[in-house]
C-alpha cells in the first residue's frame, strides 16, 4: 500500500498555514530547510495573468530515485505504507557526501539545511501522527481544506488521475505519490 | 495529571486581523512544544500561518525581559536594565511632573489594536488608569476602517450591518472591491466560503490595482482599477443601472431617503456632468464598456454580493468609496436578503456584539470615573506628530509634553514616520509598554516588558463578528519580568495613590465580563464561565446565515432603520447640517490629492498602495525568522514602469518622495496595474544614517493627512522609484 497526498490546486490561496505548522510540530528552526514548501506561480502578461501554487513535501515516491542514489543505503521505503525514511544515523551528512539524493530527487525533496554536516532530513508524513490516527499536520492545518491524504489508489478513485499541474512535472522513473486538481 | 505530562490548552491570537482562530497550545514543563488548529465540531477555526508561528514570538531571544531605562539618543537603542520599583517609580514621578507642570492634556496617551477583541487585556488599562489620574489626551481614528464606519453609520445608523460568512455562497454574483481576505483574513474562513461559492459556479470578479491571491483563487475576472478612483466606477454603474431602468425603484422609494437628489447629481443634471462610463473611464483607467458590462450583471444576477472592507476607502475621499458602494446595494434592493449585502461595515448581529467587547469593557473599566475626566479633546491618529510639533500655537488642542505608548507601534503604523521621530525627539518623556525592541519602543525613556497572550487568561471575540468566542487560557507563567498592561499599571496606580484602581483578580475580572456579555446577546444560551473557560470555544448554533437588516425590510413599518430618517440615507440630512467641506450629503466622487492628476506626478509619477502582507499582522511578527523567511519585503512594479526606468526583478531600488525615502528589493509583475506600485505595510523602520529607511516601511511615504471623516489615506500617495545600488 502507498499513502499519498491530493492537492486541490484551485483553492490554494498561497498562505503558508501548512509551511508554518509543519515547521512548528517538527521543530524545525532552521529556516533553510523545507520539508514542505510552496512554489508560486505567475503566468501571463498585464491584465491577462495566472498565479497558481503548488504546496510540495516529499511525495513518496513509488521507485524513489533518493534511494537509490543513497551511497550507505540511509533511505528505506516502509513496505507496509510506502513512507520514506532517513536513518539519519546512517546518512553521511552534507560535507562528507556530496548529497547524491538530493541531486537525484526531481523535486528537490532531500533537506539538509545550513549546519556542519546536517543529516538529510525528509517529510515523514507525520508518522506519529498517524501512530495516533490523526492526519499529517498540513492537512489539518489548510485553512482552506485543500489537502487530502491516505492510499493513493483510494485517492485516485475519489478525485481521479490529473498527476500534473504547471510547475509539477510527474516523473515517470519515480512516480510520485500525489494527485492534484489544477487551477487552471 | 502530572506536571511533566503534555497537555493541550486552548487559546488565540489577538492581534488586528479581524479574524480569530482557535490555537490548540501543547505545553510540557511550563513550556509551550508545539501549536496545533481548531480540530472540533462545526466549522472548525483553523489558524493561518501568523497564529501557527506563535510560539517562535513567545520564545523569541528578542523579547524584551526587563524593564528598561534609556542610556543612549532616543532612536538609539541603547537601555540599561533597573528593576520594577524603580522603572514605575520614575514613571508615576514624570505623570505627576507633567500634570503638575503643565496639565493633564499635556500628557498623550496612544494606546491602540496591538491587543483586539480581547475583553481585558488590551489598551484599556492605561485608558482607565489615565482618566483616574485626572485626564489626558486621548487619540481617535482607525488605520483600517474609518471611512466604512463612518458610511455605515451615516447611511445605516449602525455598524452591524453585515452578514455571516457563510451566506457568501448564497449570492448569484459577487463582486470582491478592493478586498483580499486570503492575505487580510478579515474573518475567520472567509476564503473558505469563497472558494465554495466558487465551487458553486458563482461568478466572482475582483475590481483591484493589483491581481491578489483572492483574484487569483476566487475570480472570474480581475479589473484592474486605479487607485482612489473605485468611487468614479461606482457612480458610473449607478448611472447605466438609471439609464437602463435597472435599478429597483419599489426598493428605493420605499426604504431609502434622497435618490432623487443621487439620481439629478449621476444624471448631471446640475453640474452638466453626467457621471457616464466613458467618464469614469478617463478616471479609473477602467474601460466604459466593462463598467456597463459589470452595472448589468451585478444588477441583473440578484441576489448580488459587494464585499470589501478597507482598502479603497483608505483614501482621500474614502467615505464616499462606502456611502457610494452602499447605494449601490439599494438600488439593486440587494438588502435584508440572503446571498445580498449592504456592502457596509461588515459585523453581523450574532454573538458577543461590539458592546459586549470594547464597550463592555470600556464600562467597566472605566465605570464609576468622573465624566469630564474622559470629555478631553482628540487628537487624529494622523495628527498626533502634528500636533506635537506645532502644539496650541499650530491650532491643536494641547501642548503635548508626554507620550504614553501601549499596545501599539505608531512610529511605523500611522503616516508619515520621519515627521514621527522628529515630534517624538522633542518631548519631555516617552514611556513605553511593549514585548520587543520595534521602532517605537527605541523612542522610550522606559521602556517596559509587557507578557503574551500565552501568559495570562482572557477572553476574545471576532472584532468583526461571529458566531463564537474563545477563551484564551493562561498557558505558562510570565516569562522573564514581563508583565500584563493591567499588571503594570496596577503598580503604577500603587504609587500614584489611586485607589480601586483594580480591586479584582484577572479570574474575577473576566468572570464579570462574562456575566454581564449574557444580557448582550441574543445568542443564548452561554454556557456557563467555568464551563467556557474549560472548553476554551464557545461556538454559537446557527441554522442559516445571519443577515443585515432583515426585519427592516420585512416590516418596515414596526422596524425602522437606526437613522435619523428611519430610512437607508442616501441623501444624510446629517451631513448638509454638518455642513464640512468635501463631506457632501449625497456620495459623491471627489478628485483626490495625490492622484494622477495631481501636478505633483510631474516629480512623483506612481501612486503607491500599500497592502498588508501575509508573513505578518501589521508590524507584528515581522522579526519572526519563520514567518520573514517565507516571501521577500519587496515593492510590486509593472513591468513596463520597470523597464522605463532600467529596473529588473530583484534591484534594490530606492522609492521616494518629500517625506522620505526608503530602500527596497523590487518585484517586477503582471499583478498590478501600471502606474502604481504596491508595498507591504508593517515592515519595521530602520532609518540609516543618510535617513534613508532601510526597512522599507510604507509610513515612511505617506502623508500624515485624513479624509474629511476621518479615514486613513494609506492608499492616497505618490512616489518615485529608481534603481538603487545593490
């Protein structure tokens, strides 16, 4: 079983609710690290114009490329949910490797931040959330209930297949584990 | 339960959004952990990005933690730490100077919304003790909103005169003027409801200078508009709805005063203009044709929604932006009906109303003074470094020689923040309440550690409105030697030899607010205070939205309007007598100052908006690296201003006219319409030593002028930009 987001696009106001609450349940001070991230988009040309965002963590890949990029086999893939996973007790850090997961990530998802030899760090999808059956912490923090979560398959079912929007290209070799509904 | 166990405690943020969100507080060891959102029955409450990062502005190594006396220039920044005696000894010692030296008056007392919709804590504390002390002077105006109050109580008689949020997706069509609730918040899960009129195939359109994240996510169609100018496009509306026979006349003649006097000055009959699309054109930089198109459907797809709030009434002539856009909801008869609006000042009549928060407090806090001691003449928000500077001499009421600040950071938030610092060099003694170093605490002669919301108990409603509360628990101790205002000033009111002063515990306080709100409400019933402070969230049950003016237009006849009229006042009888220049009985678009055909776009050619930013809630929390991390402050410029002047994304830029200059990263954009730039207010002044702010803070620019009302024209300005060094 895979777990992976829906993202609905078009209600998306670009607030940052989700970037924030997942900085604050994770802890994260370091403000170059971005475990879930939002990437605006502006199109077009006065007055015709389009602005969209994409509100991007780790999308769990199916075949993640991190993986198999990893020199000391630091991410694993949990068979039981399809979350990825750093050891970070593993991991080499950013100075003793030259962060081949990260280059190999199609989306940039691999975070090290600006520390001596900070461990990779990843999206965890909240797995102590889920441990107590609560969702991963942006989802329940979108003000504008943008976001769903649970198996993929499931997803696909109740909001069909679009796996693209401007911005976002599925990678074929990967195969994220997202689906979306467009603005545009 | 032990102590060491981790538990969840409910608050909010009290800060001047308009919203209220619940914040869910986990706290371990007297230490707040983490922050979660609303995650109970009903329409849940969810925080935006500011409440989620509140606990990096609890724990920031920025707070200030001791009470403070000034070492270097004011400006400076350089305190020397002195404990509470002496801090309140000094400053009951320089009121006592102050009045005894000069008068009461002498001593200005600028509290204003750094705490809102908060029944206790808030700046009603200094309120109370000043008007004790014997007088003082006080400020009046609001940054936000003046223009839209004073239009709702002329042409309603009353500020509750808006509807629940979740009527939005019951209109037809809805137009969003000059309004941006995804960044401004405005209410709580108003973006909410727009998203599912939209997902309801409802037509929205944005009438804006700039492409907002609203226009983006809500929107049709955007109208780009020119700024000060909405009132033109309005009139012009009211002209093709007269012209095309699509207004409601019934409506009119039977609930309204004075359209005939509206209808002869939009026809021309006296002043030969009739107020056509063509010439709203040449004004607003919006096309005729998409002005008759916009009068059509709005008229035509009833019930229509107009929603806005502040912003283009932030402008020289504001109040005829909301006296105008409020006819406009009467002649479509688009009042006291579901999916309508009166497209006034927003509050619905549900839960606590404005009574029960400010006034109630303002009740109790200030019950049993002497009356004349509050009867002391205002100064305007706009006016204050004015009347410093110029004092009686200049026609103001008083000699200021004192400043008390509280709840507020006017060096950066009202206009004009170089003639600010100028005015604040000149006084005898500045003494500050306030939790970091801001522009304005840098002015203090004491400066004083005022504590969060965390670390004390109050409750807070939706100043604009809503169907709920919410307790806002005391979540851990104090931290440092901060205090509460109300703490603070009880040990002021010690030393000053005042008694009763606060004779209550904050627990018996707000046990008594909330005792007497129950006779200000008709939503009852409320529970009780034990068991409100328990569940931290009161959410009122209601069966369908609330609507304005219901039983106005029902049964008219037994439910007159709060004016003078018992009618909607177009024409206001008010008004004429009022007899003030500019300030017309009829809505009426006035040429502003600073527009573009003020002969100072010859130096100054851009008009500025400034806007709010969604990192942070005016000037607060614009030191939180979590929350300044996430966009740039930057200056939005059309691309083809950029270009005439050799600017490219990214420059710095210096922007400028005669009140200041300031430096700023530009953003070269589609989302605005050319001619004007649009800058983020709330970013914190930081004046370098050539007086150029380093900051960017939009007062800097602004002129410290008010509309005919009162309204703050933050959108009335213009500037100069050019390409700076990086």
């Amino acid at each position: 079983m895979q777990i992976g987001f829906y993202f609905d696009q078009s209600r998306c106001t670009g607030c940052y609710a989700c970037v924030i609450a997942c900085r604050d349940w994770h802890d994260i001070k370091d403000t170059s690290i971005e475990l879930r991230k939002i990437i605006p988009l502006e199109q077009g040309k006065y007055p015709d114009v389009k602005l969209s965002y994409i509100s991007l963590s780790c999308n769990h890949c199916k075949t993640p490329a991190c993986k198999e990029a990893c020199p000391v086999e630091a991410i694993s893939k949990r068979d039981e949910n399809g979350i990825m996973v750093v050891d970070q007790n593993v991991c080499l850090g950013k100075d003793r490797c030259k962060m081949f997961c990260k280059e190999a990530c199609p989306y940039d998802a691999p975070q090290f931040g600006e520390t001596e030899n900070s461990k990779m760090q990843l999206c965890t999808l909240c797995t102590d959330r889920l441990a107590e059956n609560k969702n991963p912490v942006c989802v329940d923090a979108c003000p504008m209930r943008a976001f769903d979560f649970g198996p993929i398959d499931e997803l696909k079912k109740k909001y069909g297949e679009i796996k693209e929007v401007p911005g976002f290209v599925h990678s074929k070799q990967t195969e994220p584990s997202i689906i979306f509904k467009p603005r545009y | 339960m032990s102590k060491n166990l981790e538990k969840t405690i409910i608050s909010s943020c009290p800060h001047d959004c308009g919203g209220r969100c619940v914040l869910k507080v986990h706290v371990k060891n007297n230490t707040i952990t983490k922050i979660e959102t609303d995650d109970g029955e009903g329409t849940q409450l969810r925080a935006c990005a500011r409440g989620r990062a509140y606990r990096q502005r609890v724990y920031s190594p920025d707070r200030l933690k001791y009470p403070m006396k000034r070492t270097g220039e004011r400006g400076e920044g350089k305190f020397k730490r002195i404990s509470w005696d002496e801090a309140l000894e000094k400053v009951s010692s320089e009121l006592i100077r102050i009045k005894e030296t000069y008068a009461p008056e002498a001593i200005l007392n600028i509290s204003y919304s750094g705490n809102t919709g908060t029944f206790l804590h808030n700046q009603l504390s200094l309120f109370r003790l000043l008007t004790m002390f014997g007088g003082f002077t006080p400020i009046w105006g609001s940054a936000s909103f003046w223009g839209s109050l004073f239009s709702s109580e002329t042409t309603f008689g009353t500020v509750t005169a808006g509807h629940t949020g979740d009527d939005i997706p019951n209109a037809k069509y809805i137009i969003m003027w000059g309004w941006n609730p995804a960044e401004t918040v405005q209410k709580t899960n108003t973006a909410h409801y727009l998203s599912q009129a939209k997902e309801k195939g409802i037509k929205i359109v944005s009438i804006d200078p700039r492409f907002t994240d609203s226009a983006a996510a809500f929107a049709n169609q955007w109208i780009p508009i020119r700024p000060g100018t909405d009132t033109a496009m309005i009139i012009a509306m009211a002209y093709v709805m007269i012209i095309e026979n699509l207004h409601d006349k019934k409506f009119l003649e039977k609930y309204t005063t004075g359209f005939d006097k509206f209808e002869a000055y939009v026809l021309g009959t006296d002043d030969k203009q009739p107020k056509t699309p063509a010439w709203a054109e040449t004004i607003t930089g919006v096309k005729a044709e998409t002005i008759e198109k916009i009068a059509r459907q709005y008229a035509g797809n009833k019930p229509s929604k107009i929603l806005t709030l502040g912003a283009p009434g932030r402008t020289a002539f504001g109040e005829q932006f909301h006296r105008s856009l409020s006819t406009l909801s009467a002649m479509t008869g688009n009042i006291g009906v579901s999916g309508g609006e009166p497209a006034a000042f927003g509050l619905p009549a549900v839960g606590l109303q404005p009574s029960a928060g400010t006034g109630l407090i303002a009740r109790q806090m200030t019950g049993n003074l002497p009356e004349g001691a509050r009867q002391r003449p205002a100064l305007h928000i706009t006016k204050l470094w004015d009347a410093i500077l110029k004092g009686k001499e200049g026609g103001y009421p008083a000699d200021i020689k004192m400043a008390y600040i509280t709840n507020g950071n006017p060096v950066n938030q009202f206009m004009n923040s170089n003639k600010a610092v100028e005015a604040l060099k000149k006084l005898e003694t500045i003494v500050v309440h306030e939790q970091f170093m801001t522009p304005t605490a840098k002015y203090a002669d004491i400066l004083l550690p005022v504590n969060t919301q965390f670390e004390r108990n109050d409750i807070i409603r939706p100043w604009q409105g809503g169907p709920y509360c919410i307790y806002m628990n005391k979540i851990i101790d104090s931290l440092y030697e901060s205090k509460s205002d109300l703490e603070i000033c009880t040990g002021l009111a010690k030393k000053l030899g005042l008694s009763g002063y606060n004779e209550l515990t904050e627990d018996e306080w707000l046990r008594d607010f909330w005792e007497a709100a129950k006779d200000m409400t008709d939503s009852k019933p409320l529970p009780d205070y034990d068991t409100f402070k328990k569940e931290g969230v009161f959410k009122i049950k209601t069966d369908k939205p609330v609507i304005a003016f219901e039983k106005e237009i029902k049964d008219p006849e037994n439910n007159p309007f709060p004016t003078a009229s018992g009618k909607i006042e177009i024409y206001s009888e008010k008004l004429k007598e009022r007899n003030t220049p500019d300030l017309p009985p009829i809505p009426m678009y006035i040429e502003p100052w600073e527009g573009k055909n003020d002969p100072l776009t010859k130096k100054y050619p851009l008009q500025l908006v400034s806007t709010h930013s969604k990192r942070r809630i005016h000037s607060n929390m614009d030191n939180m690296p979590w929350l300044n991390s996430l966009e740039p402050h930057v200056i939005w410029i059309n691309s083809t201003d950029a270009e005439a002047r050799g600017i490219v994304n990214g420059d710095n830029a210096l922007v400028f006219n005669d009140r200041g200059k300031i430096s700023i990263k530009v953003k070269v954009t589609e989302r605005i319409i050319p001619g004007v730039v649009s800058l983020g207010q709330g970013a914190w002044y930081s004046p370098d030593k050539k007086g150029i702010d380093r900051g960017g803070c939009a007062n800097v620019l602004l002129k410290d002028e008010h509309s005919p009302a009162g309204a703050f024209c933050s959108n009335t300005c213009l500037v100069e930009i050019e390409k700076g060094e990086d």
